[in-house]
C-alpha cells in the first residue's frame, strides 16, 4: 500500500504494534500521522523531529472524547485500531477491563471515525488469532478478541457499498509489554506491521501475520478439537 500523501490514525500509536505502525508510515512518507494515545508524552518527542506526526491524547474507552477527536480530524485515508489490553483474567475473575477496551473502546473508534473516512479508504483492526479459539489462562482476553473480530466483520459489511476496506490482523503472540514474562515464542512488532501492509496490498481481508497464527489456523481447520485441547493444557 503506497502511503505517500495519505492521511492516517493510529490508536495506541505510543506502544507495540502501534508504535511500529508508526515508524512504518514515517519510512513510506505519509503526509500527516494522527498518533493516538493515552499518554502521548513519548509521542510529542517525536513529533519535534517529525512534522508529520500529530500526536493526540484519546482514551478509546470515553466515548465523548473519542467523537471529540474524530471531529477535529482531516479526513483519513487509513485508521489503524491497535490499541488493546490483555488483563490475563480467566472467567471467574472479577473484571471487565478486556471487554472495555477492547470491545467497546474499539466500538466507539468504529462509531466515531469511520465517518472521516476516505472513499476508498481503509480501517485496520489487530484481533488476535485467539479470537479464533480461546486459551483459558487468559480467558477474557480472548473473549473480548473474538467478540471484537465479529464486530470487525459487521463493520466490513457495513461500510462496503462506502467503498472503504476493512482488514483484520490474527496475530499471534508479539514481542512487546503485553507479553513480558510469558515464555513462548514471539514475533517482533515490526514484522507484523511489514506483514499487515503486504496484506493490504494483496486484498487479504483476513491477515495471519506470523508462523503461530498461521499454525493454528491449520490446526482449526483440519481438527479444531485437538487445539482446544493444546489450550486447555494451558490451565496445567
């Protein structure tokens, strides 16, 4: 996907695949980059040496402030959704943190912004390929995900005869803060971001970016019993 002179937000834009979404579009020479955050401290820094950036300080979760942000914004030839949070809570845990953020947060970017778009525009939403089947030791999380990639497929429908695009990114498990301390091979942000443009250039509406997602994808669809098992394993 050629982003020069294309204009673009980014949730989640201070951290992870969000930063790296970043870097990525400042390398192609996008004309202006909404980066959005929460603390938009290490965003500002950036933007002192980089013209393009504007870093904007959004909570996904305050419906208000994320309409009062879309308001203000240029219209956008690309959004890109990857802010997110994994609290590692089961079922029985006591939170609603994923399913805030997550689901309703992103539900209120999808309310507030696809306005904005672009005819011929795109909307890029990282899920998790644990929307596709969940693993119980974080059991919410994944829940909050596949409730997520349906919402993302209903979006898709919707805005189709808009002729604005909507891609889905299954990852796996990635390098970044959300996975310190869990011992299990992980893909570095910036190979799913370079894996998430060539699936926007390639019409992949569903982008499996790694080797781990991709696995499980085969797994799902020659015998999805045995992955469920391999997951619940994951309870010891």
């Amino acid at each position: 996907m050629d982003l020069k002179n294309k204009t673009i937000c980014i949730t989640g834009a201070n951290g992870g695949v969000g930063a790296a979404t970043l870097s990525y579009a400042l390398a192609h020479g996008a004309k202006k980059i909404y980066a959005a955050a929460r603390n938009t401290a290490s965003l500002e820094a950036l933007a002192v040496k980089n013209p393009s950036v504007v870093p904007v300080a959004m909570d996904i979760t305050n419906a208000a402030q994320v309409a009062d942000v879309a308001s203000q914004l240029e219209p956008l030839d690309l959004l890109i959704n990857t802010a997110g949070i994994n609290s590692g809570a089961r079922v029985f845990d006591a939170t609603r943190e994923d399913f805030e953020v997550n689901v309703f947060g992103t539900l209120n970017v999808y309310r507030a912004f696809t306005p904005k778009m672009q005819t011929g525009g795109a909307i890029v939403t990282v899920t998790s390929i644990l929307a596709c089947m969940n693993l119980p030791i974080m059991g919410l999380y994944c829940a909050s995900k596949s409730a997520l990639r349906s919402l993302t497929q209903a979006l898709r429908a919707e805005v189709a005869s808009k002729n604005i695009e909507v891609y889905e990114v299954l990852a796996g498990p990635i390098e970044t803060k959300m996975t310190e301390g869990q011992e299990m091979p992980k893909t570095k942000p910036e190979a799913i971001v370079a894996a998430m443009f060539e699936g926007i250039e390639n019409k992949n509406f569903e982008i499996y970016p790694d080797d781990f997602s991709k696995m499980i994808r085969e797994g799902l669809a020659h015998n999805p019993r045995e992955v469920e098992l391999n997951f619940v394993a994951s309870l010891g």
